[in-house]
C-alpha cells in the first residue's frame, strides 16, 4: 500500500469538505459522521494502519483526527506454555515488526463463561493490517498442518505449534476491531482529545442525544458510452451529473459533450414533490467536475448519497478528476 504522512491535508475528505486542518491538538464533543483505516508514517515516521476519524463539531466545523492502535489476533497455547510459542512466533515473523504480549481474558465459547472466570492469551500486535493477514494466515497454515502430523517431525521448529490450542479473533477486520475495544459507533457525540492529530481519549457524550443540524446530498452521473458497453472512466466522459441538497434541484451540464445550454425547468417526480431545477451550464467536464465539487464544498452534507454510487458512481468521478 503507498503510505503517506499524517498531514491531513494530503486526506481526500480534507480537501473536498475543506476541514479544519488548524485545530490538530483540541478538547471538544464532536459528532463522529464517518471512519476508515488508512496506512501512514506517523510522528515518529513508522508505517502502521490507523483509524482516520471524521468529526463534525458543534460549531459545524469539520476536523478530524487519527486513532493509532495496533491490529492483532489472539492466541490460546496448552500446558501453559505461553513463553515458547511467544519466542517461536517473534523469531518465525520477526521481519513483520510483530509485538507479543501475554493477556487474560474470558473465553466466550468456554460453557462456563458466564462465571466470568480468565484464561490466558497471546496478543499478537502488528503495526500493519497487510502484516497481521499475512502472518495469521500462514501461522494458521503451519498450526493446521502440525497437527496433521501428530509429533512427526524432522527436528525443526515447528514442533511448538503443538502448543497451540486455538487461534482466535483472526476474522476481525481492522475497523471492527477498533470500534469494538473503543466501544465508538458513528451517529453519536463524543468527548474527545487529540494531541497532534492523534486521539488520546474518546468517550461517549450520554448527555446529547439529538443529532446535528445537516445537509444530504443525492447525486447521479450520467456519462458518454460506447454502443453496447458499459461506461469506461479511462475514454468516457460526464454528460451530466444531476444533485438533490436539502430539497433543491441543480443539474450540471457539460457542454463539450451537450449540443447546447439546457434551460431551467420544473421536476416532480412525485405529487409531493416539486421545483425548480437550477442548471449550471459549464463548457467542459473538468470544470463541470468543478462546479459539483464547489457545491459539496459550500454545502458540506454530512451524508452523501447515491444509487450504487460505490461500485459505478464514486469510482468514476474519481478516476475522471485524476484526468
């Protein structure tokens, strides 16, 4: 994966929504709208996988900040033999930059977990989720096959996977896993402090229970194609794109692919719903591109909506700005 530094203002969302990029060190209850993980360097120039958080505040500023933990899957081993399997899994992995720790916890398929009674597990921490797939699955490849072979070794290593009992919380992707031990959901107001960009607390505010103040955005492209193809973002082009804010109608138009300007008229697509379509006529399609961007700047919805916007209309938008 390319990694890019903690700047914010190298983020996509920071450039499109124009955050706050001023305020990286705060104290404040914010709305948390979106998350997703990102690989960058961080402070101290180490690549790892970190949760990037969008913050809606309750001036209704955007800022945002970084959550910096480490993915990781659990180890269960027999015998107490929690110290051999740990040194055979930092030397197996060590180009991985692999942590091991000893922790207790309750075993949720146990029968008699509701005793609430711990045992013991090896947290395997990884700064990257790309290292932390790779080497749960090929450890989880040795363990299935040294227990085929059932003590038959030739004197390597591997006779410690013996001591395995079980593999555990390797199926978690990495955002879950952040939202599961932070307990953060997104639709929530939290009280939060980052340092630098990274968050050091984060906390459920109980007190507010009504959400923000803010704008939805609907949108749909409508592009060139060639006869009996679907569209191709590398030669095809936006026609038209279409947008609903807050119940306001707005077309762009590109006039390069367009014969001419299309005037303003009335759209009702149901009896409960009319208006006047504001047209932006626009003479080619980067800055018809443009214009839709600077709308989403001015506007700042809080959602963003379309139909199978992820698999046709997102990727095409951005494959057209990169041209």
């Amino acid at each position: 994966p390319e990694f890019q530094s903690f700047d914010f203002s190298e983020e996509p969302e920071c450039k499109i929504f124009d955050f706050d990029l001023t305020k990286s060190t705060f104290n404040k209850i914010a709305f948390l709208s979106n998350f997703r993980s990102v690989n960058i360097l961080d402070e101290n120039n180490i690549k790892r996988t970190v949760l990037m958080l969008s913050l809606y505040d309750k001036s209704g500023n955007w800022i945002t900040a970084y959550i910096k933990y480490s993915p990781y899957f659990l180890v269960q081993c027999k015998n107490n033999e929690e110290s051999t399997v740990a040194s055979y899994i930092e030397k197996k992995f060590d180009s991985k930059e692999i942590s091991v720790k000893m922790i207790e916890k309750v075993d949720l398929e146990a029968l008699n977990h509701l005793s609430g009674r711990k045992v013991n597990y090896l947290k395997i921490c990884f700064n990257l989720e790309s290292d932390m797939i790779k080497v749960k699955y090929d450890l989880f490849k040795k363990w299935e096959f040294a227990k085929s072979k059932k003590g038959q070794y030739n004197g390597n290593s591997d006779h410690v996977l013996e001591f395995i009992e079980d593999i555990k919380e390797y199926d978690i992707p990495y955002i879950n896993r952040v939202c599961i031990d932070f307990n953060i959901r997104i639709g929530f107001w939290y009280n939060i402090v980052s340092n630098r960009g990274f968050i050091t607390k984060i906390e459920k505010e109980k007190s507010i229970l009504e959400k923000p103040e803010f704008s939805v955005l609907a949108f749909d492209l409508e592009t060139s194609k060639q006869p009996l193809k679907f569209p191709d973002s590398k030669v095809d082009c936006i026609m038209l794109i279409s947008y609903v804010i807050d119940n306001c109608f707005y077309l762009i138009v590109n006039r390069d692919f367009i014969s001419k300007d299309i005037q303003p008229f009335i759209y009702s697509p149901t009896k409960d719903i009319e208006g006047e379509v504001t047209i932006f006529n626009e003479i080619n399609e980067l800055m018809a591109i443009k214009r839709f961007i600077l709308q989403i700047k001015q506007s700042k919805p809080l959602i963003i909506t379309t139909y199978n916007g992820d698999y046709f209309d997102f990727p095409f938008l951005n494959q057209r700005c990169e041209f």
